[in-house]
C-alpha cells in the first residue's frame, strides 16, 4: 500500500525536495495533505501537480485567493494556523514531514503525534524547544520520530544493527559554512548575500544563516541529545569543509561508524520516509576518486560563539533552550532585514536569554510563553 504523506511546510527547501522524492516514487508515496505559510502561488502548483486531500495556508489573509485558484479540483482548502495542525491529524494520514521552520513546528507536532502519526522530523527546533516533553510524548503514544537532518540520519543509520551496545560519543559534522576561514575582524562586515552563499548545501535562508554562525550545529547538538538519549558531554562537533561525512558514532571499544555521502538532502528524505528499507534512487552517487583527502579541525567558538551558547542552553535545561532558540529566529530575521550585523547575532542571542525567567520543567503553554516573551524583548531592544 502507498504511503500518504502530510508535508507541513511544503512550499520550503526540505518540502519541496520531499515532493521530488515523492514524485520520483509514486508506487510508494501519496500526497495526502500540504501547507504553506505566505507562498500561495507555489502552494497553488504543488496542490494542482499534486492532487492532496486537502492543503492549508496558514496565513489567512491569501484564503481567498488559494479557493479561488483551486476551485475546479476536488481538493479542499483551509486557512490559519490551528488548521496546519489539524490536517496532520487526518485519519488517512500515514505520516507526517514535519518541515516547518522554527517554533511554529512544535504544536503541530505535538498533535501528531497525539493522533498516532510516525513523524519524519526536519524541523529541529521542536525538539530544540521540548525535547523532553516530546520524546516523552512520543513514547507515550508509540509513535517514531525519524530524523530528516542530515547528520542525525547519519546517526540513526551508524545505530541500525548495534542493539544495546553502549554509545561512547556522537560526532557531528559541519562544513564550517561560508566563513570558516575568515578573522574575526572580517566577520564584522560580511553582508547577508555573502551569509546566504552556503559552500555544500542548499538550504532555506534561515538555517543558511544558522550554518554561518553555526548556530545550526548548536541547534543538532539539543536535537541529537533528546533523538538518541545521550548526554551533552558525550557529543562532539568537528569541522569537515568536505561535507562527505555526514556524522559518526563512536562505541565503547572504540569502534567509529560513519554515514558518506554527497551533500543531497533527498537521500536521508527518501531514508525517513522508507524506513526501515531503502529504496533504490537515481541520486548522484559519491566518487571517492575526487577526493584526494578528507579534513577535520576543531569548531573555532571564539569567532563562532553561537555554539557555546548551544551547549550552555543545553546543561541549563528548562526553558533556557526555548529561550536560546527564540532570540536566534529574532536575531537572523533582524540579520536578513539589515537591523544587525553578522556579529551581532550572538551577542544578542546571550543579552536576550539572560533577560527571560528560568523555569526548571516548563510546560508546552510555558515554553510558548518564553517564546513570546524572548521575541519581544529582543524586538524591543533592537527598536530602543
């Protein structure tokens, strides 16, 4: 039986790339449902080629416009954001692509997984967020949250086969992003198109940002610590400009298993989405030949502080993540609207999360309320 699919978010990079891998395989996957936040034109194309039960646009105010240019195909239509939450919780949902960017992840989420549905996870700052409440929740209701990330696919495939056998370390890999290389007073005045240049991969603006400042790996780091029950000590992030090793696992007699790969982010979809088999695909296979050698250096956290920051959030706990997480969507929205510089974006991250209240074991409703309030203390900083 196919597959039907629930792709939130459709209309960004990991979906629009889920829908070619979906395209490609139309013998296994189905489009049950599709979202969008403000893209209504490409959202329009998506539901036309498509044909889903039903799409969403969470903003409102293009409603009118989504029913209008769907109107002759049986498809139906809804509006807001508590609707992009609900029609991933469709009976005839199998599974849903969570790719949202951001908090706006999390509640959908969350009901998902209420309703049973298997979670192909690409949206890290849910489990960044409530880690706990959701590995807790998954648990709860049997259901798999299988990680679209590259590095925490990686990671989840080095552990097929390995049973009980006791992690040692988790390695992440990172590129190092477009700046690796660059001085700290360089860094100063990069601009945002330089920002948005990514060496490896390509990516939505947003975590294009993050991989710059490495605010991204800090991110994986949360995220593979609740994916894989390990602590922050025993996860490690390395620089590989290459970006053939996705990430290793390291076991308690010091074996190390590794993921390869060219930079494609259709293969751990495709991965996600089949498990626990792999398909066969046409994607561009690594040639060895080409590279003459593969390279790991230590991440610098003076020039790159962000990741500190991470780790920091992360031994703190409570809603200090949640907090950490909310002041860097501020900080890149500011970056790319020209209201802060490169810079600035860690620096504002540390000001913000200090000013929040620590809550040891906050709930969801308290964990959305540490978003707000991280958002609109940075905005009010920014504007005096």
């Amino acid at each position: 039986m196919k597959k039907k699919i629930a792709i939130l978010g459709s209309t960004g990079s990991i979906g629009t790339q889920t829908l070619q891998v979906i395209a490609a395989k139309p013998e296994f996957f189905e489009v049950e449902t599709l979202t969008a936040d403000n893209n209504v034109d490409l959202l329009t194309n998506q539901a036309i080629r498509f044909q889903p039960n039903a799409v969403v646009i969470g903003n409102k105010d293009h409603y009118s416009k989504l029913k209008e240019a769907l109107a002759q195909y049986p498809i139906k239509i809804y509006a807001g954001y508590d609707a992009v939450a609900q029609v991933a919780t469709l009976p005839s949902v199998d599974m849903v692509m969570m790719a949202m960017v951001g908090f706006s992840g999390l509640f959908p989420t969350v009901k998902a997984i209420e309703a049973g549905k298997n979670i192909a996870l690409a949206n890290k700052e849910t489990l960044v967020v409530a880690g706990e409440i959701i590995t807790k929740l998954a648990i709860r209701h049997q259901v798999a949250i299988l990680p679209v990330d590259s590095e925490h696919s990686a990671i989840f495939q080095c552990l097929k086969g390995e049973g009980d056998n006791d992690i040692e370390k988790i390695i992440l890999t990172a590129s190092g992003g477009p700046f690796r290389t660059k001085t700290a007073d360089e860094l100063a005045y990069v601009t945002k198109e330089e920002a948005l240049r990514h060496p490896s991969w390509s990516m939505g603006a947003k975590i294009t940002i993050d991989s710059a400042t490495l605010m991204n790996k800090g991110l994986e780091v949360i995220e593979a610590r609740w994916l894989f029950d390990v602590p922050p000590d025993d996860i490690e992030v390395l620089i590989h400009p290459q970006s053939v090793i996705h990430s290793m696992v390291q076991f308690r007699d010091g074996s190390v298993k590794a993921q390869l790969g060219v930079p494609d982010m259709k293969v751990p979809i495709q991965y996600a989405l089949s498990y626990p088999h792999r398909l066969q695909s046409d994607f561009q296979r690594i040639d060895f030949a080409k590279y003459a050698s593969l390279t790991f250096e230590k991440p610098d956290v003076k020039r790159f502080p962000a990741l500190n920051l991470a780790f920091s959030a992360l031994k703190d706990g409570g809603n200090r993540p949640c907090a950490m997480n909310a002041a860097n969507e501020a900080a890149v929205d500011a970056f790319l609207k020209g209201r802060i510089g490169f810079t600035d974006i860690p620096k504002r991250i540390e000001k913000a999360m200090q000013q929040v209240a620590y809550i040891a074991n906050p709930t969801l409703n308290q964990l959305q309320e540490t978003h707000r309030e991280t958002v609109e203390k940075f905005w009010l900083k920014i504007k005096s």
